[in-house]
C-alpha cells in the first residue's frame, strides 16, 4: 500500500516485487509445513536464480555491494510485499532473518579481510549464516549474564559454552557468536562477537529444538549448539573485546523494523484471508459471516491496527536512516511490542473467522501462528521494551527509574558484604 514514505524509487520496484510474490511464490505454499521445507528448498533455490536474473536480488544492499542502495524506510516496504509469502518471500530474494541482519553487521562493522571471507559469500546467497546468543541456564532479557567464554591463546580464541534458539544455525556456514572475553570488566563490557565457522572442530548442533511440535529444518530451524574447546584465529573478532553489547544494539535496531515490516505484511495476509472466509462462508440461509457485526468488527479493528503500525513503523525506519539508530531508541522498542501484538491478534482473529479450518494446515495461518508467536519473545519480549519505553519517558517527569534501581542494587551488595563481613568477625 502507498504511504507518504512511498518513493518514485520503490515504486516500480515493490510492483515487480509484488508480481513476482503473487505469481511465484504464494502458490507454493499450499500444504506448507516447516517439516517438509527440504522438499521445497530445491525449487525456492530456482527462484532465487530467477530472482537474480530479474536483478531484483539483495534488495537491501547498497549500490556498491550489487543492491538497489536503498534506505531503511524504502526497504521496509519491499519486506512487507515479501511477507504476502509468509515463509520464503525473504529467503528468494536473499534477504531473510539473521543473514540481513548478519550483512548489516558485517558490512557495517567487519575487518576488509572478514568481510571478504564471509560478507561476500553471504551477500551472494552462497552461504548462510546465524547468530547465537541466547543460553538455556540464563535470561535472554538480562544478555549480560552468559556463560561461553572466549579465552584468548597465542593468536586464537578458545571458544566453550552451550546456547539455543541459535535460528538457522542448520546448514549455515557460520556463527556470529557472543562470548565474555572480558569476565572481569563492567556487565556490558564483558562480551564480544566472534565468528566461528560451523565446521570448526567442537561446534555441534545438538538438536534442532521443537517449535509447538515442529522441529524445522534448514533455514527453519532454531538449534540447541555446543562449542568445546573451537578455536577461530583472534582476527575473527568483530570490532575488538568487549563490544559485544554495542554492537549488538546496532544490529537489533534495523533488525527489529525488519521483523516488523515482516509481521505487516503477514497481518495483510491473514486479513486478506479473513474478509475473504468472511465474505464466503454461509452461517444461516442467504447470510454472510462476514454480516455479523463481531466479524465487522475484527475487520474494522484489524484494519486500523495494520495501517497505524505500518506508519509507525516506516516513520521509525526513517529515523533512523536520517538520525541513527542510536537517536532513536524509544521508537524501535515501542514498533517492536506494538507490532508484534497488533499482528498476533490479526492472525488469531483470522483464525477465529476461519473455525476449525483455522486450526489446521490446510490454510496458511496455522503454520503462520507457529512461526511467529515467538515475536512477543525474540529481539526483547514485549515486557523488557515497554520497561524500557516507560523509563526513558518518566526520565523526562524527573523520575529516573534505572538509576534508582542500580543505586538499590549496590545498597543491597554492599548491605550483604557488610553481613558476610559481621559474620566472618563473629566467627
Ligand atoms: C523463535 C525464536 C527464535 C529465536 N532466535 C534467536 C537467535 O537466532 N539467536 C539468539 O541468540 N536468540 C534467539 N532467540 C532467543 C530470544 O532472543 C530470547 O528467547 C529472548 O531474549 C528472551 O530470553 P529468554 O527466552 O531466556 O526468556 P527470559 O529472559 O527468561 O524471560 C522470560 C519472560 O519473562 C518476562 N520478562 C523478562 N524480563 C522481564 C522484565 N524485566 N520485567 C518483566 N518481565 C520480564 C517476559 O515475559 C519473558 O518472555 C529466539 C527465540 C525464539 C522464541
């Protein structure tokens, strides 16, 4: 759909874009399950050469890097027309989630010599890749607490730990992985990113984890990975010790108007198919579901939710392509929880309007519900982003609530030193 972020560039290519995804790709996913995805791979690998052929390949690089050199905001609404292909629209047209954000990192961040080694490859769609942060032991919500480390010997770092949801980590050929390097510096300062090729010796997948009852495969999957003992030279760093977190902000900040952009164009989807049940399917002699005032309103509702989050949306993708990223904080957390909800309750109005139909995989919105309930979750769950949002605006009211929360936390430290102190005098 135009908006006001709708340029004469993107125009004519969300068009082409648009065709593309109608004729060849929404007919493939009839019958579409995570499961069978490596049946299909050989035939989304053609469209993707089709797809380069069409010069319509890496959407989102820059001009130098054989792209359309497009901004954030542009962008975006290419991802939307994509996701109308809910499960293969970004990977045909190389630029689906971690690789985009993975390209985006490396390109932004990479030593000449990484770049040519994993970023070219990557950006090709030759290789594909992940990233592995989150441990099973500990909170994703709190990344500063991790346990893989990184020691450094001679030129290498030995990498050890154990991390999951590491998405796509099945066939890729390398891992941007987060380790402490530094255990003894300051909680942001401790980790670093490190890539680490998945045939290093000691990298082992051990499971591709069941997602509400399916495991994925491939690019679909989200895997259960142990280093022990995988040494990579110490060039593989990104940037330098103890910028893990940094760089991690600036990864997650376009990541998250990816993903959202992404949930926009499959909340389309699932209204699109909504009104379309709604307008077909006969509840009493001579009346339409959709004749019902509680399906008039999932309409209506759905309707303003998608187009409210879709300016929102773009309108943060443009601040950061004019400000920055770093500028523009409270925008990105509050796309990613608004979004997230608006589209989950899109998708389960659809499912609703669908009956028992809606439950099953013979229309798309099941496996779309299984794909994506994790969008709450993943990138920050909605709680941590709307503490986030809370604080940074209470701040501006005087009341500066992390601070107030830190200062509690080395009260309560230095009031448990002093007990341990008393104790160990008594003894
Ligand atoms: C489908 C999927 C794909 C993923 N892909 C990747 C990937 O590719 N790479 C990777 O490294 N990780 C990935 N993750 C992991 C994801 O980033 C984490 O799940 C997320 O950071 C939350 O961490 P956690 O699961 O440990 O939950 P926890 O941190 O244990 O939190 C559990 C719940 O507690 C609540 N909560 C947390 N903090 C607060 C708070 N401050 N106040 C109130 N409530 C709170 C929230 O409801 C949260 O959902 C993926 C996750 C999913 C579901």
């Amino acid at each position: 759909m135009d908006t006001i972020f709708t340029t004469e560039r993107v125009r004519p290519l969300l068009a082409r874009v648009r065709d593309f995804v109608e004729t060849d790709l929404i007919p493939l996913e009839v019958g579409f399950s995570h499961q069978n995805l490596g049946a299909l791979i050989p035939i989304l690998d053609q469209k993707r050469d089709a797809v380069k052929a069409a010069g319509l390949w890496g959407l989102a690089l820059s001009k130098a890097d054989g792209g359309h050199g497009l901004t954030l905001c542009e962008f975006g609404q290419i991802s939307e027309v994509l996701a109308y292909a809910p499960f293969f629209g970004h990977y045909v047209f190389g630029c689906q989630a971690p690789d985009i954000g993975n390209t985006e990192l490396l390109h932004n961040f990479a030593s000449p010599e990484l770049k040519e080694r994993y970023l070219k490859p990557l950006m090709a769609g030759e290789i594909r890749s992940c990233f592995s942060m989150t441990e099973p032991e500990f909170a994703g919500s709190n990344p500063t607490r991790m346990a893989t480390t990184a020691v450094r010997d001679g030129d290498e770092y030995v990498i050890n730990g154990r991390k999951w949801f590491t998405s796509s980590a099945d066939g890729a050929a390398f891992a941007v992985v987060m380790a402490v390097t530094n255990p003894d510096a300051a909680p942001h300062q401790r980790a670093s990113m490190i890539i680490v090729p998945t045939d290093t010796p000691g990298f082992v997948i051990e499971r591709n984890i069941p997602v509400f009852g399916e495991a994925g495969e491939g690019w679909f999957s989200h895997s259960e990975v142990t280093y022990t003992d995988c040494r990579v030279p110490v060039s593989n760093i990104i940037v330098g010790e103890g910028m893990g977190f940094k760089l991690a902000q600036e990864r997650l900040g376009p990541g998250r108007v990816h993903h959202c952009m992404r949930w926009i164009g499959n909340a389309e989807k699932a209204l699109d198919l909504l009104c379309k049940r709604a307008a077909s399917r006969e509840i009493e002699d001579g009346v339409m579901l959709g004749e019902k005032q509680f399906i008039q309103d999932f309409i209506a509702e759905s309707r303003a939710e998608i187009d409210a989050s879709r300016l929102y949306v773009l309108n943060t993708a443009h601040m950061i392509d004019t400000v920055g990223v770093g500028n523009v904080r409270d925008a990105v957390s509050g796309i990613k929880f608004y979004v997230a909800n608006a589209f989950l309750r899109v998708l389960d109005r659809a499912i609703q309007v669908h009956g028992a139909l809606g439950v099953t995989d013979d229309v798309v919105l099941s496996a779309m519900y299984r794909h994506e309930r994790g969008a709450r979750i993943w990138d920050g769950a909605d709680e941590v982003h709307k503490q986030n949002l809370a604080a940074s605006i209470l701040k501006k009211y005087g009341l500066d609530i992390k601070k107030k929360a830190k200062e509690l936390r080395q009260f309560r430290q230095m009031m448990a030193g002093e007990v341990v102190l008393e104790t160990a005098g008594k003894g």
